[in-house]
C-alpha cells in the first residue's frame, strides 16, 4: 500500500521562479502553423506561449490543438512521461492529414485560455494548480504579463527527487 508523506520542508520553501525553464520560446497569432510547429518539434516541447506585439501572453498553441481541434484528426494514444509526450503510434503518418492544417496561423488554432502564474508563487500552489487543472504546463509571467519562465510537471517532479535525493 502507498503512503502519502508531506513534501520535505525544502520543497515547501521552493518558488516557480527556483524551478522554471528559461528562455521561453514564443510565437504570435500571426505566426504560421508550420513555423509554430518547426517550434515544437526542434525543441521536443508540447505548447507554445502566443503573444501580442507588446510580448504579452494572449493565449497558447498545443500539439493537441494542431492535431485535433482544426483537423478532426485523431492522434491516437499517447503517455505523458514528465515533459515528453511518447505516442503509441508513429506521428510521421500524420504528414499528409496535417499537410492541409499548415497553411494556416496561430490565431486560428491558439486558445485564449493559457494558464500562468507568477515566479514567486510557492511550488506547491505551482503543483497544485496543475493537478487541480489537469494542465501540463504553467506560463510564468513578469508584472507585464510578459512570459518569462515554464513551469511543467516534470519539473515539479525534478525538484521532488532532487529534495529527497
């Protein structure tokens, strides 16, 4: 049976700011698909912050929102292993079903709802607001709403063995 032990006073002492990842990458809503999803792929990540011309946060661009939401096109199953997603089938055949998604922007696919927070939240709340959200990454802004930091599960769980190490 599994037991459930507090987090270590050190993690408790944490802030997002301690285990954010830096630089961000960002796109614009007027960034092509294919720009945006060179993006992804040269740099092995799932979402995308979009940003106004002030580098503001406006929204996000997930590789679910390119796969599903436009297209129809069913991804097929896939597992989450703390920031890498590995799917049970060979994305490369997805090239002709995502041919016709790629001639268009961002602001076509983008949601408006990204989710942030800022770097001096405590990493519990950080933890907690994933979970509570069933999201895979927090936007970390600066008093501009400008991102400057993600913060992803796998990060929190990077910080929980590296306390407990």
């Amino acid at each position: 049976m599994a037991q459930h032990c507090a987090p270590s006073s050190m993690v408790l002492q944490l802030t997002v700011r301690d285990v954010m990842s830096t630089p961000v990458l960002t796109v614009q809503a007027n960034t092509s698909l294919k720009d945006a999803v060179q993006l992804l792929s040269d740099h092995h990540i799932s979402g995308l912050p979009v940003v106004n011309d002030q580098g503001q946060l406006v929204g996000e661009l997930t590789e679910q929102d390119l796969m599903v939401r436009e297209s129809g096109i069913e991804i097929g199953p896939y597992v989450m292993l703390l920031d890498s997603v590995i799917y049970l089938r060979n994305p490369l055949n997805w090239d002709k079903q995502v041919h016709q998604v790629l001639g268009t922007a961002v602001k076509d696919l983008m949601r408006s709802d990204s989710h942030s927070c800022e770097a001096s939240l405590p990493l519990p709340k950080a933890a907690a607001m994933l979970h509570d959200k069933s999201i895979q990454r927090l936007f970390v802004v600066d008093a501009e709403r400008c991102p400057c930091g993600v913060i992803t599960r796998g990060d929190v769980v990077r910080a929980l063995a590296l306390q407990d190490g």
